[in-house]
C-alpha cells in the first residue's frame, strides 16, 4: 500500500501514534506528510493531556497561548524554554525528542540542612539563573540537600533521572571526602553512589577515595550537573527521593552555588 496515496488527515492520525522526533524525519517523505506533520491534531497528542493545569498558574500562561496558536509552535517553545510554575518555585519543560515532561525544582523548595541559619547559607540572585534566588554555601561542615517528589506528576512509562544543578566558585572542602547521592523510590529501589562535586580540584589533590569517580560536566546554560540517580516512573502515586550528602569530612566547605535539582527523561 502506498501511504503516500492516503488522505492527509489519515497521514497525520498515523504520525500522531509516533513520537515528535519521528514525525520530524517522517515530514521529509513528501508535501504531503510534511503538510500533515504541522497538523495541530498531529502535536496535541504530543502536549501533556494535562499541560493547561501545569502552566495555567506561570504568570505567562495567557501571553504564552496567545503567541504560540498552533499546536507545534507552542510544543517547540516549551521544549528550548522553561517556564516557572508553582509561584516560581519549579520550572516545567518538554523533552524535545519524546515530549515527556521535565522539571526543575528551585533550591528554595528543597530541604537544605542549615538553609535558614544565614550564618552558614545566603540567599542571593544570580541573572543566569531561571530562579529568583540560588542559595550559596558560606560555610557548613553538614552539607546534605534532599528532596522527595511525587511522580504522580511526570509521564508514565518513561526512564527518569535526577540531576544536581549547581556551580563551583572559589569552592574549597570538597575534596577530603566525596559526596554520596542517593536517588530511589521510596519503600522500593534505591542507589547510592559516590561522585566528586568539584571539577576544579586536581588529581594531585584528591585521595584515593576519589579515584574513577564522576564529576560534574558543564550545561549548555553555563551551569554544572552531575546525575544523582535513575528510576523508572511506572505511572504510580510514588514518592521518589533525592538526596545529597557529605558529612563525613571535618573541613568546612565553601563556594557552592545551588539553583536545584532537575528531573528529567533519561537518555538510554
């Protein structure tokens, strides 16, 4: 059968049952598939079901509806930008290649041992950061960040992992002991594995506890991350854990900036 001989409603209905990278390359067939890969109809089922209740509550809900009437422009928008939800406190984004839903949640909405003491963290603002505060280290010797989550509110079926989103400035105390990052379902699986935080430090420097461990790599954004762990989101009310911690390390520990804690699909 020839497809390319199918109404184009019909083209577009089989492109939506694909994913948004397919219909990308399946657009290069023909005028016609191309024609039916802009179908609002095709990008729709590719949006969240949910997605007016995610943003209805972004300060930019009503603009952003407006500048982007069809359904693939405000996909494509929604991929390269993140839009702050929950009075600011997260960040909602769609996987570019899946359409599966991301988040970013901001260091004020995580638990920080010693976050409200200002003596040993600030609050303070940076322009390159899609939040309004980050939270800066100026000295704890406890340094432990965690958050749980539910994934009630991420796509069912899909891979996820959580990535630590931070920067290293003047940073010092992070290379006597790595930093243990925990990441799991609660009640269920768990991992825990042992990472350096600081790219900056040498090898030279660091003790053999250190050695083949992972370190953080640069974003496009300017800023580091580094994975804390994976978990699979069978579309349960599930609360999966977060958590970051060095504590055994007597040396106080400065100069790191927290912007917070990405959840996003995985790439296998």
């Amino acid at each position: 059968m020839d497809l390319q001989a199918l109404p184009e409603g019909c083209i577009a209905n089989i492109l939506s049952l694909t994913t948004p990278l397919d219909a990308g390359r399946l657009s290069l067939i023909s005028r016609t598939f191309c024609s039916a890969a802009q179908s609002d109809s095709v990008w729709e089922r590719f949006l969240p079901s949910d997605l007016e209740s995610i943003i209805s509550d972004s300060h930019q809900f009503s603009s952003l509806i407006a500048a982007y009437p069809s359904k693939k422009a405000l996909y494509l928008h929604l991929s390269d930008h993140p839009l702050l939800i929950d009075h600011g406190r997260k960040s909602f984004q769609l996987d570019k290649r899946t359409g599966k839903k991301c988040y970013m949640i901001a260091a004020r909405d995580l638990t920080i041992i010693w976050g409200s003491t200002p003596e040993y963290w600030e609050w303070i603002t940076l322009p390159e950061s899609r939040f309004k505060e980050v939270a800066k280290l100026l000295a704890v010797c406890w340094f432990e960040i965690r958050r749980n989550i539910s994934t009630i509110i991420l796509s069912p079926g899909t891979q996820y992992a959580a990535f630590l989103v931070y920067k290293m400035i003047d940073a010092h105390g992070f290379h006597l002991e790595p930093a243990e990052l925990t990441v799991g379902i609660v009640g269920g699986i768990s991992s825990t594995k042992s990472v350096c935080l600081d790219p900056n430090v040498e090898e030279r420097h660091l003790g053999p506890n250190f050695q083949g461990l992972e370190r953080p790599k640069e974003r496009s954004d300017g800023w580091l991350e580094i994975e804390m762990g994976d978990f699979f989101n069978l579309g349960l009310e599930d609360e999966v854990e977060m958590r970051v911690i060095e504590i055994d390390s007597k040396w106080w520990k400065h100069g790191f900036f927290l912007q917070g804690i990405e959840v996003r699909p995985k790439i296998v």
